[in-house]
C-alpha cells in the first residue's frame, strides 16, 4: 500500500483539514471538513471518553451524513470547538434542513491536555473562536506535529502530536488522521524506535527500524484520567453507515499496534471514520476488508508521525521525539 501524493488524509478526495491553536494555552483544535456531507461512523473503546453528537453516528438514525469532524483539546471544555465550527458552517449555508432551517451535524472528541504547561487561567473558554479558525484555516495541506489538537498533547514519555498519513489501495484511497495524547508510550523501551516500525512508508518517522519490549508493565502517564487518542480514518469509497463504523471498529487495531498500553481505563480512545462516497469503484467484501486493514495501518504510522514531528516549546513537561532521538 503506497501513500497518495501528500501522504495525508486529505489524499481522500473531496476532505479539507485545518488547524488553530493557542501556543500560550498550549492547546488547539482540528477541523475535518467535507466539501459535501459524507458518511460517517464512530467507535469508543477506551474508558474515558469525551464526545459530542456521537449517538447520530449510529447506522439507524435519521441523518446519515454530517459537515465536519472535530478533534480538540480541552478535555469536557474542548467540545466547545464544535459548536464553534457548526456556527460557521450555518453562516456559510451549510447543514441538515429542517424546515428550511440550517442545522450542521457537527461529531466531536476532546482530550486532555490541562496538565501540560500551558496557561489555562482563560477569562473565557477559547474553543470556540478555535473551532472557527479551524474551519477558515481547512485545505489540502496543513501542519503535524504540534499542531490543531496535538498542540499540547503528551504521551508516557514523549510529547505527542498531531499525525496523517495515507494509502491506496484496491483503486480507493485511506487516510488517517490522529492527535495522540496517550497513557501509554509510542516507542518501544524507551524508544527511539516506534511500535509502528513495521508499517512505516519511507522514512515517515525516521526509519529507526524495530524495537524490543521489555517484560513488564511500559511506562505510563499515572493512573488518571489526563489522557485520550482521538483519530479520523476516512476513504472516497461508497460505504454505509454501518460499513463506516466497522472501518472506525477495524482501526482500533492500529492504535493497539502504535500505542503501549492503549484503550486502558484512563484513556478515551476514539475513532471517527469517514467515507466521501466521491470514488465509484465497487465496494465488495474483499475490497472491505483491505480497506479495513489499510484503516489499521494508516492509523498506525499517522500515530508515530504524530510524535515524530512534535516540537519543544518554552515549559513542556515531557521532550520530543527530535529533542530526545532525532540529533
């Protein structure tokens, strides 16, 4: 499975991305964005979770596609950055009619990073404004690393970050995109050698090779809740709901590859999936499980890139992976 162009969840036709940040609060949001509704699943599998309209991502409800996708940081505050971004997307005419009523559909994740260093003493919640500049920052290309809602996010031992990556396969294209912020460790003992190593395309993370476990219990946070990997995978290929939601279940799997431990009881790890529907190529049984397995994959390497590309910035609590490994 080759990436696409970018090697980017933009590589799926018909998806923008963009990211807004505050350094000083050490915190941001990212926007996933349709150029049209799209179908959409989602699926929990840690313990503490933070969400927002994830209930209509269910296969029988009414609506069956939404505007956007939110990531953010923030913990229960962030969720915040969503309504920030369906405000904006009903000024621009977007949205579920209701009776010639605008109503954006609008799923978000939060995680958290209020322990991280930054200045949290707001006078008023930035998540919002964030969510906004978000959405008017979405295109084609946008930064990893220490970024949207990977500004401010940590894992055991490293700083963690934003992540994307992509594929082609069965003439459809896969992209995942991730914001790491995990209980557990992205590198094997210690590092600098990821979990991910044997899915890496090229030198997307360095190219450090495979690491061994040591025997017992990786490197952890601490036992509370300060945690959570929120992540979108998304394809142009035509799916179902249920279809979708399945790709979300499928990626999960990556994230237990990329990350050790994860989807513990601290953790609130989620995934969107998304499906453009802009690619007409036939989407049978075999083609749904290597696009499941191109969704494990992607979320896998996006989840070292992430921490890859991290950058220091003035009163971190942990060290990047370039600060640590990468001179």
């Amino acid at each position: 499975m080759q990436p696409g162009k970018r090697n980017l969840i933009t590589d799926v036709p018909g998806l923008r991305v963009g990211n807004a940040q505050d350094d000083n609060v050490k915190s941001g949001c990212t926007v996933l964005v349709g150029d049209a509704p799209f179908v959409a699943g989602v699926h929990v599998m840690g313990g503490a979770p933070g969400t927002r309209e994830t209930d209509l991502l269910q296969p029988d409800r009414l609506v069956q596609a939404v505007d956007a996708l939110v990531l953010s940081g923030g913990s229960a505050l962030g969720l915040d950055a969503a309504s920030g971004v369906a405000n904006a997307l009903r000024a621009a005419g977007r949205g579920f009619d209701v009776g010639g009523q605008r109503v954006p559909i609008v799923p978000g994740a939060i995680l958290f990073d209020l322990l991280n260093g930054g200045d949290k003493d707001w006078a008023q919640n930035p998540y919002a404004d964030l969510g906004a500049a978000a959405l008017q920052a979405a295109g084609d290309t946008f930064d990893l690393g220490s970024a949207g809602a990977g500004t401010g996010a940590t894992t055991a031992d490293l700083k963690g970050g934003l992540g994307s990556v992509s594929a082609l396969v069965g003439g459809a294209t896969v992209g995942a995109l991730v914001a790491v912020n995990a209980l557990g460790s992205a590198v094997a003992d210690g590092g600098p050698e990821f979990w991910a190593a044997p899915f890496e395309q090229g030198d997307e993370f360095g190219a450090k090779g495979i690491g061994r476990p040591s025997p017992g219990m990786p490197p952890v946070k601490g036992a509370e809740p300060q945690n959570t990997t929120i992540a979108i995978v998304a394809t142009d290929a035509t799916l179902t709901q249920a279809q979708a939601t399945r790709l979300a279940i499928a990626a999960h799997d990556g994230m237990a590859r990329a990350l050790v431990p994860s989807h513990t009881p601290f953790d609130g790890d989620l995934v969107f999936a998304a499906a453009t529907g802009v690619n007409d190529v036939q989407v049978d049984d075999s083609l749904m499980l290597r696009l499941c397995h191109a969704a494990a994959t992607c979320l896998a390497r996006a989840i070292a890139r992430g921490v890859y590309t991290a950058t220091a910035m003035q009163g971190d609590v942990v060290p990047t992976w370039q600060d640590r490994f990468g001179r």
